[in-house]
C-alpha cells in the first residue's frame, strides 16, 4: 500500500507541470499525436529560408568549399616541395585532400550542432589535424613508408591553422548577418516561470550572434499572463508543443524547474515529433563548459562543476605569463622608453607612475604605468568626483582634464600599460585578468564582487575586449567574474588576440 501512494503520489506531481490555465485542450506528451497539426502563418514552407535548418545547409556548403580550397592548395604545396612533380603527385595530392577532410567529418566538423559554434568548429578541425598527423606515422612505422617528417610536423599544422582562420572569417560573417540583418536564426520558444524567463531571454536578446530569435514564451498559466510584458506569451507550459508546430519553432529553451524530470523526459518525446530540439537552461548563471561535465549515473544526468582549477592549468598559466609576458617586454622596451621621453619632455615630474594596488587573495603591489597625467591629479581628484561618468565604485572621465596631450595618446592605445609587463614577469599580476583594483576600491565591494580577488588581476581582461571604459561597473564585474569562474589557458590567448585588435581600433579607451 505504501508503494503505490508513493506512486500515486508521484504521478500527481507529475500532472501538476501541467495544470495550469493553457490555451487548448491537454494531449498526451508521449501519444502518437502531442499535438494538431495545422497550417498557419508561422510554420509556411514560403519560412524555410528563414530558419537555421536551410542556413546550415549553405553554411555546410561553404565551409566544405573553403575547407577545400585550404586543403588541396596545403597540400599541394608540401607535396610539391617534398616529392617534387612526379607522376604520382596527383594521386598523393588527392589522397591527402580527401584525407583530411574525411578526419575532419569523422571529427565532426560538419555536422548541424557544430557549424557556426565556434569553439566546437575549431576543436573539431584541431582534432582532425591530430588523426591526420597520427595516421601518417602509423603509415609510416607500420609500412615502412617514406613519410617525411615535415609532413607530420609542419604541413599538418599549417593546415589546421589555416583552416580554422578561414572558418573563423566565415563564422564571423555569420554573425554579421545575425546582427545586421536577423538572418540564419533559430526560432526559439523559452519556457519556464517568469523570473527565469527574463533572465534567458534577456542573455539571448543581448547576444543576437549566437543566433537564437526568441518567438515568445510559454509560462506555468496564463493566468500569470498579464505579468509579462516584453516579449509575447504563446501558451502554457501544456501548450508547448502545439505553439511549437504552430509557429515553426526549431529550439525550446526550458529556463527553469517548471517541468519535473518525467515531465522534461516527455516533452523531448514530445518535440521529437514535433521537429524541434530541447535545451535546458541550468540554475548555474556564469558557468561555461570547461566547468561541467555530464556523468550519467543509475539512470539520472548528474552535471559535475569544477569547483577550482586542476593545478596543470595553474602551471600552464603561470607558463604563459612568465614566457609570453618577458617577450612582450623585450619587444616592448624601446616603446617604453620612447614614450618615456616624451612624457618627460611634455610634462614636469616622473615619466613613470607607481601605484598601490590589490592583487591575488588581497595581497598589496606596487603596479608600474607610464604617467599620463599631471603630477597633481590626485589633489584635483575629489573636486571632480562630481563630473565622474562612471557608476559603482569607479571614477572615470571621458574628457579628464587631468590627462596631458601625449597622456590622451598613450590611453587611446594603452601604451601606458605597458610597464605593467614588469609587473607580469615578477608575478605580482597575470597577462590576463580582472582589473587591479585600488585599496578603496575593494573596501566598497559587494560580498560577491570580492571573487576577483580569487585570481592574479590582468594586463587585460574581458572587460578590455567587451568596451574598456565604457563599461558600467555591474557590467565590468560581471565579466570579470565570468573570467575567474571558467578561466582556461584557451580562454588567455582568444583574449590576448582580442585585445590586440581592441588597442588597434582604441574602441573604449579615454
């Protein structure tokens, strides 16, 4: 008897992610027929075009074109300077093209969930360049076969290489068209209560270019309807597949635990008939991929967090830092000096600025910087706390006058930072971090904003590629503890090669 209350109980449970006030009558999620199907407006064969399902069959297309392209001229090229031309060149040539884009399709490198994901699109390619070099020296120790070690080490490389810029050229134009123009979208439905709703939503709207065009919602009940207001209530949580076939929806984004995980399971049966794909937003809010892992354990989808970095990782960074960080001093040195002179030339006082600042676990350091102000900023400091265009705890000024001429054109290409090396190589600071924040600075956070501290501060940092200054302080914060939560050696370079561009085009910088 106690079992089947308890079952009775839980099959109640069940029926109540569904009880609400909906649009149309309640199907069976799991029947041969969830929901009506119908023609309407929104689900068209004249819509096709506009959806992701046909934006990724040219997206494929191209990406096979220009993986061609790269591959035979690659190989070509090594083939030509390491056989010379000989009747058997062409066929090598062949084998080697075909090859290798067959290592990148068994790496899945074009298939629909990894085309326009950049991440995934460049693992996929790296990877295919590992199989291509992998099955060469298994060619050559098993068949004693003539392969040349150039090859292997340098003609494979330059191929992964090339090929990844060219699709990241090509998932940039993808984007653009997102942006710009609203094309090669997903239609999306999101799903959940309405706290959670606006926060997927809203992340969703602010990143057109990952390509999910939110159609509307779909709440717990409709009586809860008149709550929201910025973007359309389609039905309730009943009504999910139905305002899927109806609208042509090709993502349902469960945003929140409205739907039980029986309920959940269901309703992928659901959408399996119905043509569209099921993604489920966890509760985690700033936790990228590298932190999760999924281990399927006795019958349930447990999703493991890294809770703190292994520490090879530590060491590679510290690797990065120290190696990266004195070659850039080296190279940067004659600038250094250089723009030294002409501070000293333009303005009284030191060339140089020293200055206290916190750092790891909250450990005070001096930090180097090339003066671009006046020796008295400090004192006209508090008369223009007033005219700060900043918010939170930061003073900015888009036109300080404290900053000399030659100041304003060290800021604009953040050649002021560059002493700040000096303080890479000794380990006081990492080439990539949060902002160092002053003493008074961190005596005004907020309990979560001290997560910072939890890293070395950067030279740069996602809030020098997202707008530098212009930046309100939530949003700094906000990147800056996306950072010291999912930080990764990978992370360090795509930032280093985004700043990079940032200081050429002095987006943000005053």
């Amino acid at each position: 008897m106690t079992l089947i209350a308890s079952r009775d109980f839980e099959w109640t449970k069940r029926s109540d992610d569904r009880r609400g006030r909906a649009v149309g009558p309640r199907r069976s999620w799991a029947s041969a027929s969830p929901f009506e199907a119908r023609s309407t407006p929104y689900n068209g064969a004249d819509l096709a075009s506009d959806r992701w399902a046909r934006a990724v069959v040219r997206y494929r297309r191209v990406a096979l074109l220009l993986d061609t392209v790269v591959t035979v001229s690659v190989t070509t090229a090594f083939v030509l300077v390491i056989f010379g031309f000989k009747p058997e060149t062409l066929p090598l040539i062949a084998l080697g093209s075909v090859g290798f884009m067959a290592c990148v399709a068994l790496s899945r490198g074009y298939d629909d969930r990894s085309l326009g994901d950049g991440p995934v699109e460049y693992q996929a390619v790296a990877q295919a360049g590992l199989l291509a070099a992998a099955v060469l020296m298994t060619v050559s120790y098993a068949w004693k076969a003539e392969i040349s070690r150039s090859l292997v080490f340098i003609g494979v490389p330059t191929l992964v290489l090339l090929s990844c810029l060219t699709r990241i050229t090509h998932r940039r134009m993808l984007q653009r068209e997102r942006v710009l123009h609203g094309g090669a979208m997903r239609r999306t439905l999101v799903v959940g209560d309405l706290a959670s709703v606006e926060r997927v939503v809203s992340d969703l709207l602010r990143r057109p270019r990952v390509g999910y065009r939110i159609t509307g919602i779909c709440i717990p009940s409709l009586d809860e309807a008149h709550l929201a207001t910025d973007v359309p209530v389609l039905g309730a949580i009943a009504d999910v597949p139905q305002v899927v076939a109806d609208r042509g929806i090709e993502v349902v984004v469960v945003a929140d635990r409205s739907l039980s995980g029986e309920a959940l399971r269901r309703l992928s049966w659901a959408l399996g008939r119905a043509g569209a794909h099921l993604v489920v937003a966890p509760d985690l809010v700033e936790v990228d991929a590298p932190r999760l892992s999924l281990r399927p354990v006795a019958g349930l989808s447990l999703l493991e967090v890294e809770v703190s970095p292994p520490r090879r990782r530590l060491l590679a960074k510290t690797a990065l830092d120290r190696a990266v960080g004195l070659g850039l001093l080296a190279a940067a040195t004659p600038i250094i000096a250089v723009s030294a002179l002409l501070v000293r030339l333009t303005s009284p006082g030191s060339p140089f600025y020293r200055q206290t600042r916190v750092g790891v676990d909250g450990r005070a350091f001096t930090m180097w910087k090339l003066r671009s102000m006046y020796v008295d900023a400090g004192a006209r400091r508090d008369a223009l706390l007033v005219q700060s265009d900043g918010d939170g705890v930061l003073f900015k000024m888009r036109d300080d006058p404290r900053v000399t001429r030659v100041g304003r054109v060290l800021r604009r290409y953040s050649l002021d930072e560059l002493p700040q090396l000096i303080n890479v190589v000794r380990g006081d600071m990492s080439l990539v971090g949060p902002r160092p924040p002053l003493a008074e600075e961190v005596a005004a956070y907020g309990d979560a904003v001290h997560r910072r501290l939890h890293v070395k501060p950067g030279l740069t940092g996602l809030w020098q590629i997202s707008g530098r200054s212009d930046l309100s302080w939530e949003e700094s914060v906000r990147l800056d503890l996306r950072y010291v939560d999912n930080w990764s050696v990978g992370m360090d370079l795509l930032i280093l090669w985004r700043t990079a561009r940032a200081v050429v085009r002095a987006s943000g910088a005053y």
